[in-house]
C-alpha cells in the first residue's frame, strides 16, 4: 500500500483563484477602515492605501514562486516547514491558521454593521454562528461548491463596486475642481507620521490577497493560474481601494467622514440619490454583505488546509489529514469552524484582529526569506513556473517593510505575536521533536556546504514528486525523450571519462556539436559535484545555447563505471561510487524547467526499489528503455498469434485502432529496433513499446494483455 497521503483534486480554475483572493481582501478594508484611516490621514489616506498595495508587492511575488514550485496544501505552512524547517513550520503554520480564524471571524460579525441599515436589532452574533455552519458545510461538499458560491460573491461584489466608483467618479466632476481641492487641503494634516501610521492601518486590507496559496493543491494548472489570479485580483484591489477613497473623501466632509463606520454607505446617499427610495443604499449593503460573507467563506476554505498539510507532515494530530467522501478535509474544516464560533461568541473580535495583521506581516516577512533560502540552496528540483523579478531585492524589502509597519501596529500587537510564537515553540518542543516521524530539516541546510550533513535528501525527492504532478506540458514529453535515445551496453570495464566522451560523440552528432565541448561540460559537472550520484545511477546533464530539443544517452555497464562523489561540506573526503546506470542528458539552455523536469522523472524512477534490478537483468535494448519509463503512461506489449494481440498480426500500424492520445514509439523485431511508421507491418512475436495518455494506455492494456490465470 502506498503511505503517500490522499491528494485533494484540483478543481479550481483561474476566476476559481481571483475570486478567493479578491474574496479574502474586500470587507473591513474597504467597507469599515476608510473613515479611521482619514481620521490619521486626512485626504493623504488615498496615498496610503497605494502604498501598501505596492508594500504587498514582494509577498505576493514570492508567494507566487513559492506556491508554483511547491503547489501543496497549507501555503505559508508549507513553504515555511520546507525551507527553514519544522520549527518555523509549526510556528508559521499554527500562527497563520489562527490569524485567518480571526480576520475570518471579525468579517462575519463586521457584517451586522451595514445589516442595521435595514433590518434594528439583528442578533449580529447569531447571524455571524450560523453563517459559519453553513460555509463549513459547504466546505465539506467541496472546493468547487465553495469556490463556485465565492464566484456569486465576488460577481456581485466587483459589479456593484464598479458601479459605486463609476457614479462616485460623476459626482465629483459635478464638484467641481475647486471643491475638490477644498476636501483635499491640506493634504497631510497629520503630517508624514500620520500617513506612516495609515499604511500600517490599511495594510491589512491586502493580506487576503496571498491566502489562495493555501489551496495551491487543487487549482489547475498553478504556474499560469496562481500568480496570474492574484495578479488581477490586487489589480482590482488596488483600483477600487484608490478611486472609491478617493470619492469618500470628495463627496464627505471630514468630520463626517472620520466618525463615520459605514462610509461607502454614507457616501452612496450622498450621489445616489436619483435612485427611488433607497435603492442605492441597498446596493451598498449587498455589496458589503457579499464582500464580509466571501471573506468568510475564502477564510474557512484556506484555514481549514493549515491543519490538513501540519497533520499530513505529523505536527499534529493525523486524523486532521483525513479526507470525507467528497475529497475534502472534514476534520480540519470542523476545528477550524468550531475554533471560529468561539471566537465570534467568547472574544472581542474587534480588537483581537490586531493580532492576527501582526502575525500575517511577520509570516510575509518570512516568506520572503524562504525565497532566497530555497533560490541559493540550489536544490535541482526546485522549479518554480513562475519566478519573482528583481530577485534578491524585492525580497529585501519584502523583510524590512513588515518590521516597520508591525511597530505600527502598537505594542499590544507585538506581545501577543510574540506570545503566539512561544506557543508554537512549546508546542514543537513537546509534541513534533519527539516525534520519530519527522524527520525533515529545511532547505536552509542545502544552503550552507558545512552543514552538509545536516541536509534533508527526502526534499529533492519530494520536489521531484511535485514536478511530476504537475505534469510535463512541454515540446518534448520524457518518454519519447526516451524512445529516441541512444543506448550503450557495456560488458568491459571502461572508465567514465572514456563512456563520457563515446556519449559525447554520440550527442554531438544528433545536436551537430563539438564533442570536445560536450565531453568537457559533462566531465566538470562530475568533478564539481553537479552530477547526481544516487541509487546505483549517475545523471551527467548539460545545457547549451545552441541545443534545439533535448536528446539523451543511456548506458548500461555490467561491471559497473567508478565515478568521483563531490562532498564538499561534509565530514567525510572525496569518495568514489559505482554506478551501473548513466543518463547522459544534453539540453537546451531555455527554458530551464523543462530541462530539470526531466532530470526529475529520471532520478524518480531511479529512487524506485526495483529500478537497479530490473535494470541489470534488462536482455536488450528495448527492456532498458521501458525498464526507465515504466510507468502509467507506458505499456509495453507481444504480438502473439495465440494471445489477445493475435488480431494485430499481419495489420498495418495505420490499419490498427489505438485510444486517443496512444501511440506505438518502438518495435523489437529479431534483435532489431525500429521506430515505427504507419505502414510497418506487424508480425508474430514483435514487441512494441505504447506511450501516451494514462487513460488510453489502461485502455489498450485491458483490451490485449493477457487475462490473470485462474487459481
């Protein structure tokens, strides 16, 4: 049985990823903050609010790299426990999970706010308990459901904000100008100070923005989606934060407007009033319910996978990694609800949700930090789809600015941070530490060479395992990679310079070459160390410039080749192992990944148990080949005048019915290999190698190989 945990589906889509984003930032933001922030500000508030759009820009870039390298349930917990281990994991991740709790509480309750427009007396913390019921159950159907009524939500939310900031933009020009700079003279009545302090106030408006990570693990293709979806949506964001501020402070008079919570709604009734009745107030109200109920909703939705992915890794209890009927993690959306109504009920909310901005900037800051551990680590398999620019810079800053704007915050803020941080220690120290099962150390050992020793090997294999979940979408797809290669089968002894330079001269004339050039490349990757020796294989790989599509070179040696193992770092000198298994794998400089996605699906297969064996005992050419790519989507059959396949004898390749997305790559005839065409001719005992879909590939493989026997 595999121990690999269950995998939540991916289910969620583009819009799926900008309506949890946009979701998680629109409420108090927006619908409560504006008046308290001029009351600091004054009109500079519009300004503050651009700043900290622009101050969330290093989160969100690394973020994006991180969640497209490591698309894996629990987001900053995840990223955190892999790159600087399971001390900032656990601490990270059971800080993060209570921060949205709480910013997720404090939305569902902020909704009563803007309800008493309409209906006295509404019992806020009720409504606020059973709305939590009721996206909790949603959760547990599933992220489809709950992201497709986030969809409602942020529709809703983005068309009546449209709306808002296009009437609010016709009222002003109906101003005028002169009235207009009246409102916003003097621009800073609180000095630079008091603008300081605003973007500390106002940051906490974007912090939603990178929650969508969290659920990395179920979005559709993540290196185009995510970074994308949260692109759009802090565009969004930004746009309506600036413009509808703006409006606020030009339509309002500043006292009204710094004593007023419920501003956008104040300010509806100012320009909205051609609408009969209140009709323009009603928008506002719906806007703000959908913008508080999505936060709520995205709030459940991405906590809830911070105890999935902790227990996963066995910092906490395993039962909060089980999955229910519907792919979803039921024990962890019911704490993280449970834990959620009793904040709503027990605890001032209000003044907790301090904590959780604190907590929020503290893990940004980190999270930058885990870029540039994972970049200089330089572990091969760590390929994000997207890469932050301006790296290390941006990540610079990204440290330095949630320092700044956490002492903004105010001391409270700071102790209670604090306070969470030693529970999260304590909890390490007398829970995960003992715990035999874990056993990872971060990336940060990869980044220092004396403490080699000390360097977690599970992570590259983990990263591998992720690369080949996300799958190989390039030009050139590994198994055919594989069936075009050319093999060498050694049964002499023969050094590794001299199989270097025979695979080099065998390259150079597929890739029209110097072998001087590719010999030497592969020949100082060995000597340097970059040369993956594991498992009884070495993987020599180069990219050039001048490469046009990747080839490789597979050899066999019987008695085995002696290559030099770099340990530079550890305790232990320069050794040297035996290897009976060389891939050497010449590329093209770009793009990168796919170059290191093959290198991936290689060493996968190497690290398999069977691999080395079934690998010497390979008779010939073909077995060697599929002994590398043996796996779903490969297939590999006899042509049997006595078996299922006896209808394909004497048929033409053209003439014969193959799924979708199935083709044969090979044919072993009389010691022969051929690639073959559509007019080949199949005969009795011919052995073709099928690659293609996993679909079609079970497809075929239930239509021609042979029925088990009978007991």
């Amino acid at each position: 049985m595999s121990t690999e945990p269950a995998r939540l589906k991916k289910t969620l889509t583009l819009f799926d990823v900008y309506a949890i984003s946009t979701g998680a930032m629109f409420s108090s933001g927006f619908f409560l903050l504006p008046g308290l922030a001029t009351a600091k500000a004054g009109p500079a508030t519009v300004l503050a609010y651009f700043l900290a759009g622009v101050l969330i820009l290093p989160a969100m870039f690394s973020v994006a790299e991180l969640s497209t390298a490591m698309p894996r349930a629990g987001g900053a917990y995840y990223f955190l426990d892999r790159s600087l281990g399971p001390l900032a994991g656990t601490v990270g991740g059971l800080g993060t999970w209570l921060a949205l709790i709480l910013k997720s509480a404090f939305a569902l309750v902020g909704m009563g706010a803007y309800l008493v427009f309409f209906v006295e007396d509404i019992p806020i913390k009720a409504l606020a308990v059973g709305l939590t019921v009721a996206f909790a159950l949603l959760n547990i159907f599933g992220a489809k459901e709950t992201s497709g009524l986030q969809r409602v939500f942020v529709t809703i939310l983005v068309v009546v904000l449209s709306f808002f900031v296009v009437q609010g933009i016709g009222a002003v020009v109906d101003l005028g100008g002169a009235e207009v700079s009246r409102q916003f003279t003097p621009f800073l009545p609180f000095g630079a100070e008091g603008l300081l302090a605003t973007i500390g106030l106002v940051f906490v408006s974007y912090a939603g923005l990178t929650k969508v990570a969290s659920v990395a693990e179920e979005v559709q293709d993540p290196d185009r989606n995510l970074p994308l979806g949260m692109f759009l949506s802090l565009a969004t964001a930004t746009a309506i934060y600036c413009v509808g501020v703006f409006i606020m402070i030009a339509v309002l008079e500043p006292s009204e407007l710094r004593s007023d919570l419920t501003p956008v709604a104040t300010a509806a009734e100012a320009f909205f009033d051609w609408l009969p009745g209140r009709w323009g107030l009603l928008l506002i109200v719906i806007a703000a319910i959908a913008a508080f109920a999505s936060t709520g909703n995205a709030g459940i939705l991405a906590a809830s996978r911070y105890p999935l992915a902790m227990a996963r890794d066995h910092l906490v209890t395993p039962r909060l990694a089980t999955l229910g009927r519907f792919g979803t993690p039921v024990p962890a959306i019911v704490l993280t609800s449970v834990l959620m109504i009793f904040v709503i009920v027990a605890l001032d909310v209000e003044g907790i949700a301090k904590l959780a901005s604190a907590f929020q900037l503290l893990v940004f800051g980190l999270l930058n930090v885990a870029v540039i551990v994972m970049r200089e680590s330089r572990i091969p398999s760590y390929v994000p789809g997207y890469r932050s620019p301006l790296y290390p810079y941006v990540q610079i800053v990204g440290v330095v600015a949630p320092i700044f704007l956490i002492a903004e915050l105010g001391l409270l803020a700071i102790e209670l941070s604090l306070a969470v941080v030693l529970v999260g220690i304590a909890w390490y120290v007398r829970y995960v530490r003992p715990n035999a099962e874990v056993v990872r150390e971060g990336a940060i050992y990869h980044l220092f060479a004396r403490l080699g020793q000390r360097r977690y090997e599970g992570l590259d294999g983990e990263l591998r395992t992720i690369l080949k979940e996300k799958g190989l979408a390039d030009e050139t797809p590994f198994e055919h990679l594989v069936t075009r290669a050319a093999v060498v089968d050694l049964d002499e002894e023969r050094s590794f310079e001299d199989v270097a330079h025979d695979a080099a001269v065998l390259l150079a004339d597929r890739a029209r070459l110097s072998p001087a050039r590719i010999v030497q490349g592969f020949l100082d990757g060995s000597r340097t160390g970059s040369t993956p020796v594991s498992g009884g294989a070495a993987l020599p790989h180069l990219r050039l410039p001048e490469v046009d599509r990747p080839e490789l070179v597979m050899v066999r040696s019987r008695p085995g080749l002696v290559v030099s193992v770099d340990t530079t770092g550890d305790a232990r000198p320069d050794a040297a192992e035996r290897v009976f298994a060389a891939f050497f794998l010449l590329s093209p400089e770009e793009p990168p990944g796919r170059h290191l996605r093959t290198l991936a699906n290689i060493a996968s297969r190497i690290d398999e148990e069977p691999f080395l064996r079934e690998w010497r005992r390979a008779a010939t050419e073909q077995d060697l080949k599929e002994v590398l790519i043996q796996n779903d989507r490969y297939l590999g059959l006899t042509v049997d005048p006595a078996g299922p396949t006896a209808e394909l004898v004497g048929r033409a390749l053209k003439d014969v019915t193959l799924p979708p997305g199935v083709l044969v790559a090979l044919v072993h005839r009389e010691g022969q290999i051929a690639v073959p065409g559509g007019s080949t001719v199949l005969e009795a005992g011919d052995r073709l190698t099928v690659i293609g879909e996993a679909a079609g590939i079970r497809a075929l493989a239930d239509a021609y190989r042979p029925a088990p026997a009978a007991p």
